[in-house]
C-alpha cells in the first residue's frame, strides 16, 4: 500500500482490542497503603523512580495458561514475563471497575499504566477491534465509561498512574477521513478524547494521546497534518497540564533505532524518512511542541523484538515470529522518550484468522499472520511461546 501522495489512507492500521470480555482475575493483596498523594509535575517523567506495575489481570491470564502446560523451562520463562510490568487495558464499560482493584494492588514504588480505550465507533478503520459504542453514543462513553474511571483514580489520590488515550482515534482521522466509518466517528473521536483528557487531568496521573507510528504518521504526507490533529484536540480540552505527550508503536511492531531501516529499501521508502520510532519521534514531536503541545513520548516494545518480519507497514495482525522486546525501562538515550513500556499483552490475539467470523479482517489472513488465531483479545498459547522464545532480549 503506498502513502505518497496527500494524506495516506491507511485503512489497514489497527489496534487490536486485548481484552473483549470481563475475566476472573486472581485475587492480589491490596498495597499497603500509601502515605502521601502522588503529585505529577507538568512536564516530568512519571516513570522516572518508578517501576510499570505488573498488574495481576495479566498474571493471571499467564498463570492459567501454564496451567495445561507441561514443558517446564516454557512455565518458567512465562512466570518471568508476568513479573514485568505493563499496561491493562480498559476496552468495556463492563470492565471498568477493575480499575479499583489494580489500584488497590499498586503499590508506591510503581506506576499503574491504563489504555483508555471505547471510544464510539472504535477503530473506525478496522473490524477485528471494533467497539460496543455505536458512532452517536459519545453520552454513554462520558457518562459510563470516563466518569467511572476519573471517580475510581480520584478515590486512590496516593497511586501514580499512567494512561495511554485511545488508541488508533486520531490517527484514523488524519489518514482515513475517506472511510464513511471513520467519518461518521470524527465528532465522536476529538470530542471523545478531549472529554477524557480534561476529566482524567488529576494530580496523579501523565496521560499520553496515541499518535500511531512511524509507518503511519511518519510519512512526509502525514506529519504536520498528524500534529494539527493532536494539538487540535488537546487544546480543545483546555490544554491540559497532566497530558506528557504521546504513545506510540502501541500494539505494533516497529523498531526502535534501526539503521538503514526495516523498510529503507521499498520503492516509496523516499516518501517516509521515519523509518524506526526513533526518527519518528524526532520528526513528530518538534511539530507538537511548536504547536504549543507537550512533546515527550513513550513507546511499545511489548513485540518488537524481531523486526523484518512484514511486508508492508500496514501489516498489522499477530504477525508470526514476532517476539517480545525490551523490557520497560526509562533508560531510552533520548530526551524526547520517557520510557519504553509494554502496552500490548503478548499472547493476546490482535484478530481471529477465521474468514468465516463476523469480525474477521483480512489483515488477520495476511501471509505473515499467524494461523490460527482467536478472536481479538482471546488468549493464544502457542503465539505466547513463539513471543517467549523470539524475545530479545532472552527470558
């Protein structure tokens, strides 16, 4: 798919909801309770002195899965991974009150990391990750979803926590306004999100709005129309002191730092001189913070560990042989990023591979897809491996 001329229609991208469906999660102590309220200065690193909580929704879905696992070296290797930290995310309204429970759990040394994530008509440029709220029903996600969320953060004024804002929202309005779906969500989406953004603006929180990647945004087509988009929204909100800057690569499979690049040698490789994150950060950010929006970032290395992998950018669903990358850190060697994190629960499907299902998307059917795969957000305990033994660095 080529993004040269204008601004792409990048109908493919999409984020994959992790999580369709209300889980058991196994009970965690509460944290000892912490003394003193968590106070985010504007424009501080929320990360820095702490550690990406390891929430125990995931444990638990790693734990029950080794459960009919009878290789040993693999159950030891996944009780690693549910000791590194990484985002929960909130994709239904009937999941929300988990929120209260991960931040009980939380203790002072760590940071709580949520993906807001309901917006109505989600993902307007993708089917596999398609929402509960129906384009019109912005009352519902403001009365039901963020209220809910912003009541629950102000009850726990003593825990730090990061939100990463709706992602693919913005992005799909920059690069596909061609789609009747996505153009029926627009009012919906800046409205959306800048409802959230002024709600969740509390003390203790650094919120980061997604800006896809450098695949998507990072075409010379895409960059200051993509800044327009997000300072558009976040001044809209009141500008609002907690906002840090963006997330990306969030669910994605982007390097880093890689020279000359994983797609350098595409015949429209001229067309995007982004070609890691790296250089996407350093040629987006500038173009926020010039449009009077905070600049700093962070990225999802949850499954970058092994790049090369696609065909095309766009390429977006369980894509096979991936493996899980660095693990969060705020030790990143650039002053724009505030840490690399793991947003995307590894081993949860990004899209079924079954053609014949009403959320089947064809990127789910891709050649470098991994076959089969459930439902977005279902468990797949052979993808989970393949991410444990492709992990780089080493488990």
């Amino acid at each position: 798919m080529r993004y040269s001329f204008g601004i792409a229609a990048f109908a493919a991208l999409a984020t994959a909801a992790p999580t369709e469906t209300v889980k058991e999660v196994a009970a965690r102590a509460p944290a000892a309770a912490c003394s003193t309220a968590v106070k985010v200065a504007a424009g501080s690193n929320i990360f820095s002195g702490r550690t990406l909580h390891a929430n125990s929704a995931y444990a638990s879905e790693i734990s029950t899965a080794m459960a009919s696992v009878t290789d040993e070296s693999i159950k030891t290797k996944a009780a690693a991974v549910a000791k590194v930290g990484s985002f929960l995310w909130i994709d239904t309204i009937s999941r929300v009150p988990i929120v209260a429970t991960m931040l009980a759990e939380t203790p002072c040394t760590d940071v709580l990391g949520l993906v807001i994530y309901d917006l109505p008509g989600r993902d307007c440029a993708a089917k596999a990750s398609n929402g509960e709220l129906k384009s019109g029903e912005l009352s519902r996600y403001k009365s039901e979803y963020i209220d809910p969320i912003v009541a629950a953060i102000k009850a726990a004024p003593n825990v730090a926590v990061a939100l990463i804002i709706e992602p693919d929202s913005l992005p799909n309005l920059v690069t596909n306004a061609n789609l009747t779906t996505c153009q029926a969500s627009k009012t919906d989406y800046q409205d959306g999100v800048a409802y959230a953004l002024k709600q969740l603006n509390l003390p203790n929180v650094a919120m980061y709005i997604d800006a896809g990647h450098g695949g998507w945004l990072g075409w010379d087509a895409n960059l200051q129309p993509g800044a327009d988009m997000l300072t558009k929204v976040y001044k809209a909100a009141g500008s609002p002191k907690q906002v840090m800057g963006i997330a990306t690569n969030v669910a994605g499979w982007n390097a880093w730092d890689q020279k000359p690049g994983e797609f350098s040698t595409a015949t429209d490789a001229k067309y995007n001189k982004c070609q890691d994150e790296k250089r996407y950060i350093n040629a987006f950010n500038p173009l926020l913070k010039k449009g009077g929006m905070p600049n700093k970032a962070i990225i999802d290395t949850g499954r970058n560990g092994v790049t090369g992998l696609r065909k095309e950018w766009g390429n977006w669903c369980n894509v096979n042989g991936a493996g899980f990358g660095v693990r969060p850190t705020t030790t990143t060697n650039d002053p724009l990023v505030d840490a690399f994190v793991w947003v995307k629960p590894g081993g949860e499907s990004d899209g079924t591979s079954d053609t014949s299902a009403n959320r089947y998307d064809s990127f789910c059917g891709k050649e470098e897809a991994y076959k089969p795969s459930p439902e977005a957000g279902q468990w797949n305990e052979p993808y989970f491996e393949m991410l444990l033994k492709n992990a780089v660095p080493a488990f």
